[in-house]
C-alpha cells in the first residue's frame, strides 16, 4: 500500500497538466464544434442490459500518456458520447480498467466488487490491480508496449471511438490482459467492451457500469473467469422509468372497465329487492295451515267420546235372579 502510494505521488504534476491541457481543448471544441456536439442527442436512460457476441479488437493507434499505476488519463472523445442520459466530450481512462465519464478516482481492486461502487459515473471494463507502464507482459501486445490507446474508425457521422488497453496483472507483471471500449457516434443508446487475451479471464476482475456510488448499475461479470478472449459484450440503454409510466396509466384506464362491471352488480340487487313480494304470499300461505291443525284437535277431542261407552256397564243384565219367589206356596 505505501509503495502504490509512493508511485502515485509521482504523477501529480504530469496529472495537473494533463487536466489544464484536456479542459482547454475541451473549452476550444465546445466553442467551435458545438454545431456537431448539438447534433448527438443523449437518450434517456434509467439502467443498462447485457448481451453477448463475438469480435476483436480494433488496435488503438494513438497513445494517451498512460504508462502508470493507479492512475488516470483525460480522454478528448471525438464525438459526444451519451451515457446514462448524459452527454460527455472527456472522460477519464485509469490504468485499472475503468473508463470514468464523471471523476477520476481510479482505485485498484480485487476480485468481485459490487455495484454500485466507489466511482462515480463509470464504465468498469476489466475493473482490478492492474498497470500500463512497461513490463515484461507487454512483449505480448502490438509494439511490445503497455498503456491505453486510441483510434476512430469510419466518417461522419457513422464512426466508431476505441479505447483500448493493454495493461499487466500488477501481482504478476508477466501476466497481460487487453480489453476495449467501443462508441458509436450514430448509436448513443449502447456502447461495447471487447475483450482480446487475459491471463485470468476476469477471475480477479469486475465488469459493469454504474451512474453514481447510489446507482443504478449494471453488472455483467464479478470476480468470474467468463471475459474470454474473443467476447463482445454489448450494454444498451433501457428507460426503465419512461416505460412504466404509460403501462401504469394504461393499467388504470383497464382497471375502471372492471368497474363498470361492478356498477352493472346492483342489478341483481335489484332482483334480490323483487324477491320479497314472493316472501309475504309465502307468510300468508302458513296462515291457514295452522287453522286446519286447529280441526285436527277437534278430531282429538272426539276421541275421549269411547271412554264412558265403556262396555263394563252391561253387567247389571244378571239381576233376573230374584225369580225364586214363587215358594210362598205353602201358606194354607
């Protein structure tokens, strides 16, 4: 840590200049190319989708100074580069393989770094400890020679801005690894990273894009070993927020048909009221049934009737005895 520290202090001089040189030339691009400038318009953006291909890797032949470790170098970009919804003419190349259209931090790191991280608004190509001053792993590149270089390839307004690096695993300085950013000038919605021969495949690296240290971010790979060489990683601006604002009130609109359904349910309550009037005929109906119960109990009565025709009471017919009285005869 304080060797790195050391070597940093090294190149604050050649960053002051550097910067005085990039925000002159900025200021003199903006005052006479701003008829260009105005031409780009940077498309609303809330994140960002991944996909995948293959493709090389356009040599960069220009060379921006950088030839450090842990440090940055500012990057006059030859047409507006629109991300996240904003639009830059500079951005900050660091030696550890983030492109930062917003500050110059260019921290080391290791492994997988979620995102958002500590930068602000940056594009994490092969995101680790890495560094571009000369070592023996840049016999490996074109020239024998490390560092961040560039090119534009095709006319206006149909070119393309490379930003490539070719840098050294600061742990092992036998170790390469080369990658590159790739704009668009007629397609400010998405931007590509190229990835050529890494030592590592992107085991010890991050890559992803993020707006801020709050988000929102993108990440495609953290701390695994998929950037093989020959991938193409394409990140396309998606307005996430522009979308669902017209679904949601398309939503609603739908929701109130429901509702009008539901205005449509008091009918049947209407029929729920008319089924009264049969409820009072029905209460009339019992009425008399309890009348009819009423002669039954008459039928009830009837029934003690065979109680005193009780049959016991014919016994008296053996009164008839008293014929014996004829025997008075004797008397004379």
């Amino acid at each position: 840590m304080n060797a790195k520290a050391t070597r940093r202090s090294g190149f604050f001089n050649l960053r002051v200049l550097v910067n005085l040189s990039v925000i002159l030339g900025g200021i003199f691009v903006a005052l006479l190319g701003i008829g260009t400038f105005s031409k780009a318009s940077a498309q609303a953006c809330d994140t960002y989708i991944t996909t995948t291909g293959t493709g090389t890797i356009t040599p960069g032949d220009t060379d921006t100074g950088n030839h450090c470790d842990d440090c940055y170098s500012s990057i006059l970009l030859p047409f507006p580069v629109s991300v996240y919804g904003q639009t830059f003419a500079i951005a900050n190349a660091t030696s550890n393989g983030a492109l930062e259209l917003i500050g110059n931090s260019a921290p080391y790191t290791h492994g997988c770094v979620t995102l958002p991280g500590a930068w602000n608004m940056a594009i994490l190509a092969f995101q680790g400890d890495l560094r571009t001053d000369q070592q023996a792993g840049c016999a490996a590149f074109l020239g024998g020679n490390c560092g961040i270089f560039t090119s534009v390839t095709g006319t206006a307004p149909n070119r393309q801005f490379n930003v490539e690096w070719r840098v050294v695993d600061y742990a092992d300085t036998t170790a390469p690894a080369n990658f590159e950013v790739v704009f668009y000038e007629n397609y400010q919605s998405l931007f590509d990273i190229f990835y050529g021969a890494t030592s590592d495949n992107g085991s010890d690296e991050t890559s992803g894009v993020q707006a801020s240290v709050i988000g929102p971010a993108t990440t495609f790979s953290c701390g695994a070993g998929t950037l093989t060489s020959g991938l193409r990683v394409t990140y396309t601006c998606s307005a996430a927020t522009a979308t669902p604002s017209p679904t949601a009130t398309a939503t609603a609109t739908f929701t109130s048909t429901p509702t009008a359904t539901a205005t449509f349910t008091p009918t049947p309550t209407a029929t729920a009221t008319f089924t009264p009037t049969p409820t009072p005929t029905a209460t009339q109906t019992p009425t008399p049934t309890p009348t009819a119960t009423a002669t039954a109990t008459a039928t009830a009565t009837l029934t003690p009737t065979p109680t005193p025709a009780a049959t016991p009471r014919q016994h008296p017919t053996p009164p008839p005895h008293p014929s014996p009285p004829p025997h008075p005869t004797p008397r004379p």
